[in-house]
C-alpha cells in the first residue's frame, strides 16, 4: 500500500468508526473490531478494489449492509 493510499484509508477507517459509536452506541474497541474484522475493511485495504478513493459515508453504507445482511453483498 503506497503512502497517498494509507493515508485515505486511514482517513476514511478514523471516519467510520466515529459513524459506529454515535450511531450504535459502540464504544471504541468494539467498534474497532466490528470495522477490522469487516469484509469491508478487506476491501477498503485492497487497492485493486478503489473503494479507498470513494467517500467516507459511501464506506459507511457498504459495511452497514455487511453488518445487516451478514455478509458484504
């Protein structure tokens, strides 16, 4: 993962778990495992997939239904 990647990954990881404790009531670290254990977390880290370069709500959504449906769909 290149520099300019990461750091939109990070970015977008710091976002989404801010978006699980206020909506879930989450506290951080199962916030943190319920993102980093997430298909989508996988595809986010994946530079073949893009989904780095799409917004932070856009991610949020994806692992929203993930989390609803059990799986990434």
């Amino acid at each position: 993962m290149n520099k300019q990647m990461q750091y939109l990954v990070e970015g977008i990881t710091k976002d989404v778990i801010a978006y699980l404790i206020e909506d879930n009531g989450y506290d951080l670290p199962t916030a943190l495992k319920e993102f980093y254990n997430s298909e989508t977390y996988a595809k986010l880290s994946d530079e073949a997939t893009g989904l780095y370069i799409e917004s932070s709500a856009y991610v949020y959504e994806i692992l929203k239904n993930e989390l609803n449906m059990g799986r990434l769909l």
